[in-house]
C-alpha cells in the first residue's frame, strides 16, 4: 500500500478540524510572558506567550484589541483569553 502525501494545506485542514471540536480550547485562559510582542498597521497585535515550559505563538485581532485597556509590552506577564486554532 502506498503512502499519501499530505500537502501542508491539507495538514492545516486536519488540524484544524481536530482542534475545533475540542470544547475547552474554545474558550480557554492562558498565563504567561509576553515576548515578541508585534503592532502591525492592520492593527492585529502578535506575540509570543511563554513559561518555563513552553511557548504559544498568538495573534490579537484588531476587533478585540481595540478593548484593550493597556498597551502590551515584551515581558509582561499576563492571562489571555481565546480560542487554540490553526
């Protein structure tokens, strides 16, 4: 028998899908460290939260950074709120 091969949108579909019917990721808090914190024009903010233990890499949509009481910061330790997706 033969081996597919996936190709990476494939893989991301996967992935996706998996991660999407997992409920508690839906809704989930995160603490951490801040870390390659990023404005971009757009206005998405992206970054880094990190612990001794690992590392997520994050995106904030403008939509819900424009309820942002406070400008993030590299090393700022905070807890997020979101979903996990791909």
């Amino acid at each position: 028998m033969e081996q597919h091969v996936f190709g990476v949108g494939e893989i991301n579909t996967l992935i996706k899908d998996v991660l999407d019917n997992i409920p508690i990721l839906n809704n989930v808090y995160v603490r951490g460290e801040i870390s390659n914190y990023k404005l971009y024009p757009s206005g998405h903010h992206y970054f880094t939260l990190k612990d001794a233990e690992g590392a997520l890499r994050c995106v904030m949509f403008k939509g819900a950074a424009t309820h942002l009481k406070f400008r993030p910061e590299n090393g700022m330790k905070v807890i997020a709120f979101g979903r996990i997706s791909v």
